[in-house]
C-alpha cells in the first residue's frame, strides 16, 4: 500500500487536529505497523465496552 494511503488511514483511525503529513518520512513498513498497532487498540478498547 502506498504511504499516502497509509497516511489517509491513520488520519481517518486517528481523527487528528493537526496535520500527520511528517508520517510520511517514514518508510512504508512502519506505517503500514503503525496502521496495524492502531487497529488493534481500537479492537481491544471496543472489545471492552
């Protein structure tokens, strides 16, 4: 997947109030790992309610 949809995940997990463009300087396989560790927290915390 490329980083700016990557990037368009995260922000649409995340719901910032600032911009996220700096993720983009990471390499492609640690945002695709950060989109999964979000998804999981997002999984745990829902899982609790």
């Amino acid at each position: 997947m490329e980083k700016t949809e990557l990037l368009k995940i995260i922000e649409k997990l995340l719901k910032p109030d600032v911009a996220l463009d700096f993720l983009l300087d990471l390499p492609e396989e640690h945002l695709e790992t950060l989109v999964g560790c979000i998804r999981d927290r997002i999984n745990q915390l829902s899982n609790k309610v």
